[in-house]
C-alpha cells in the first residue's frame, strides 16, 4: 500500500507541471487570437510626404478610398526634401521639415523621437509623454495647467541646434554630463556644440510650420458608372485618363513581385471637348414691296373747301414777259 500511495503522489505532482503548461499555452493562443481584432499599440501614426523614405516595421491602412502608410514603434522616417506630416494616433500632429532623419519610438503611453538632422514641430493634445532626442541633448516637453504641449526641435544649416516651446515648457538634458535647464513657455533659445553653457536667446531661428490636413479627394468612380466628363478649353489635344486598382509595395522585399491586376478592372476616361449643333430656325424672304396703308378716306374739312386754290404756276418764257411789259407801259383803256 505505501509503494501505491507513493506512486499516486507522483503522478499527482507530475501532473500540476503538464496542468498549468496547458493553461499557459491556452492563454498564449487566446492572446494570439485576440491581438488581429485589437488595433496595435505600437501604432504612431499616418504619415504624408511627397519625397520621403520609410524602412522598418510598418502597415498600410485604407483612408477614404486611400491606401496610407503607418508607422509603427521602430519606423525609421528620411524626408529627402519638402516637408512631411504625421497625423498621432492619439490625437496630435508632428511636422518634418527637410532634409531630415529620425526615428519614432512608442512605449507605454510615451512618444520618443530621435532625431538625427532636420527640424521636427510637435503639438499633442493629450496625456502622451513626448521626448526628443538629439546626439548630444534630450528634451522633454511637460504641459502647463493640462494644456496642450508645442515643441520645435532641429538643426539650421550651420549645425546649431533650435528649441522652442510655443506651448507648455520643455526640459533640456546634457545626455554626457547630466547638466539640465528648463525653457518656459514662449521660450526660443539655440545652442552650439551641444553644451548648454553656449545657451543663447533666438527670434525664429530655425522655421518649421504646422501642416494643415490636406482635402482627401474622392475616390474614382467604379467601372459600372459613367464617369463625369468635363469640356475641355478650345484648341487642347484629347487626355486619356486610366484608372487602374491600387498597387502594392512591400518594403522589406528586395525584388516586388509582379502585380496581379485584372484587365476588367481598368478604366479608360477619354476626355473631349463637345461642340454645339448650330441650328437655324425661321424663314428667309427676298426684299419687300412697300404697300400704301389700307385705310378710311380722310374726312370732309369745311376749311379745306374754302382755302384758296394753289396759283397755277406761272409760265416764265420770254414771250410771256415781253407781253407782260408792253401791257404795263398802255394805258388800261387802249
């Protein structure tokens, strides 16, 4: 009975080992299950360029009609030239003047950008703790009263750096000697060679403005619908429009792949200029004949009966005035 009852507790505390591997694994695979529903936590934001370069963990996203770009904690941002902008996650707006590089770190409710050249504009909204990181300076931008939080950080032209803290107060760290000094609200100071003891007062010495979001136009019409054609200007060539189905872009692939995309899914807009039908309507008649007016005859005039007759004209030849001359010159009784 004691070889049984040993053997019994054996297995019993063998099992407890297998039990709660088995609940672990169940809670791995419930966590893994649940992850796709939940939007990830690592999100930044969505950002927006014309001449920018993105390599590291990201995600492409429909807005609208539009397929965007957002970064992920990790993302690695190079604005070549221009400016880009990038739309927080939670709430909030970063604004990447170029030529510049920087990376984006997200962790626990805290934004990190580190910041290599260029010059980046901050406004955040809500409680997201925001720190910028430089080679040689940290700055950690802390709301005043629970108000919003607007940092400028960058680089000019000749090396010096820029902070300015519109909104909120921002504190400055020496990563090497551990030196600090807080810059209050309205605050705009540049300093040479990463040393706080060449601390300067500046006036707009480095310029970054907020960008405004930018109209989402809408999305082309699918290919069951007419689409709206609009006249052209007179003495302009045909445009041929083609809508075609988005293409796809994976960054970490070194050859992309051949897109497949179905020919029906194509669209051609040709877009002309129409020209009014000239119509004529009416009659066309030659010269007309000018016609006395039909109407009652004029009535009787007691004046015009009485007035007196027109003198006959008189006949002015030269044998009427010879006759005329002698009759004057005898006498009226002869």
């Amino acid at each position: 009975m004691t070889v049984f009852s040993n053997s019994i507790a054996c297995r019993r505390r063998a099992a407890i080992p297998a039990a709660s591997g088995a609940i672990l694994c169940v809670a791995l695979i419930a966590a893994a299950a649940g992850r796709p529903d939940q939007p990830g936590s690592d999100s930044v934001g969505i950002i927006d360029g014309e001449a920018i370069a993105i390599s590291g963990p990201m995600s492409m996203e429909v807005v609208n009609g539009q397929e965007k770009t957002v970064l992920r904690s990790g993302s690695d941002v190079q604005v070549k030239s221009g400016t880009a902008r990038i739309d927080l996650v939670e709430g909030g707006q970063v604004s990447i003047c170029g030529p510049a590089h920087l990376s984006v770190l997200k962790s626990a409710g805290s934004l990190t950008i580190a910041l290599d050249t260029g010059t980046v504009h901050v406004r955040v909204e809500h409680e997201l703790a925001l720190n910028i990181y430089t080679p040689l300076i940290q700055a950690q931008a802390f709301a005043i009263g629970g108000g919003p939080r607007d940092a400028l950080v960058g680089f000019d032209s000749s090396g010096a750096m820029c902070i300015r803290a519109n909104l909120g107060a921002i504190r400055l760290e020496q990563q090497l000697t551990g030196q600090n000094v807080i810059i209050p609200q309205t605050g705009d100071v540049f300093l040479f060679s990463g040393q706080l003891e060449h601390l300067r007062t500046s006036a707009g010495h480095c310029a970054c403005a907020l960008q405004t979001a930018k109209a989402t136009p809408p999305p082309q019409p699918p290919s069951g619908q007419f689409a709206r054609v609009e006249p052209l200007p007179p003495n302009e060539e045909l445009i041929y429009q083609f809508v075609m189905p988005p293409l796809i872009y994976e960054a970490n692939a070194n050859v992309q792949p051949e897109p497949e995309i179905d020919p029906r899914m194509i669209v051609v807009i040709r877009r002309v200029r129409v020209r009014p039908t000239l119509i004529f309507q009416g009659r066309v008649e030659g010269d007309g004949v000018a016609v006395a007016p039909s109407g009652p005859p004029p009535a009787f005039s007691p004046v015009t009966a009485n007035a007196p007759k027109a003198p006959a004209p008189s006949n002015d030849s030269l044998v009427n005035r010879v006759r005329n001359f002698v009759r004057k010159l005898l006498p009226s009784g002869s």
